[in-house]
C-alpha cells in the first residue's frame, strides 16, 4: 500500500511518465535573438520596443488604483496605542508602498527597461535520432 499512495497522487497531479512526454519533446523550431542586419524588427540591433509599456518602462501599478494604500501600521485607523499614527500622519491612508504614489510602476516584460529581444525562428531540419545510443534511457522517442 506504501507504494501505491505516491503513484496516485503523481496520477491525479497529471504528472506523466518520461515514456509518455518523449514524442513531444523534438521541436520542430527554435527561437533565437536574431542578429540580422536586414530585420525589419530590429534592423540588426537584436532589440524591439516592448508591448506591454509602448516602449516607456512603465506599467500602470497592479497594487493600487489611486497611488494609495490603507496603513498597514495603524490597519488604516489612524492611530497606534492611543496616538496618531507617524507612518500616514493620521489618515490611515499612505503612499503606495509599490509606486510611490506615481501609480505607475516597473514593466515586468522588460525591466523597465522599454526595450527586450527581437526573437527569431530557426527551423530544425536535423531528423530526430535513431540508434541505441541517441537517446538515455526511458527517453526514447515513440515509433
């Protein structure tokens, strides 16, 4: 019974054998951060304005709508053991502690940096491996 309790739970996780996976793992394609001078993207420069910022670094702030936040001092009362509180002067609401109040904050696709990689597909002609000594193990790929 030892045994079997570790081979349900990976089952009911929709874990999967090696056996199982290997097919899926040759790809057809690769994609890699091109360096072609005549890319209409990036002209050979290898980076591409980001998305999700337009290119500005900056994201609208996923922790507050209005640059606010309740206190988390004073739980947004005001005061701390009968005093005001110091950290929001007493109005229970402070500064975003993400944004600082700007309401805007670093993009996470690009670090804030405006910029990522211009990427590029390479086509894998090379036929997927036969013979004993292609694959380990347990990963060899289906018929």
């Amino acid at each position: 019974m030892k045994i079997w309790a570790p081979l349900l739970i990976l089952l009911a996780a929709g874990c999967v054998s090696t056996m199982d996976r290997a097919p899926q793992t040759w790809y057809p394609e690769v994609e890699v951060v091109c360096h072609l001078r005549g890319c209409v993207h990036c002209g050979g420069t290898s980076l591409v304005g980001c998305h999700p910022c337009h290119a500005s670094g900056h994201v609208r702030c996923t922790a507050c709508r209005d640059g606010k936040e309740k206190c988390g001092v004073c739980g947004g009362d005001g005061s701390k053991g009968g005093h005001k509180c110091k950290t929001c002067n007493g109005d229970g609401i402070k500064k975003c502690s993400r944004c600082g109040g700007d309401m805007k904050m670093a993009c996470p696709a690009c670090e804030g940096k405006g910029r990522i990689c211009c990427l590029r597909s390479v086509p894998i002609r090379d036929p997927i491996p036969r013979g004993d000594d292609a694959w380990p193990p347990g990963n060899e790929p289906g018929p």
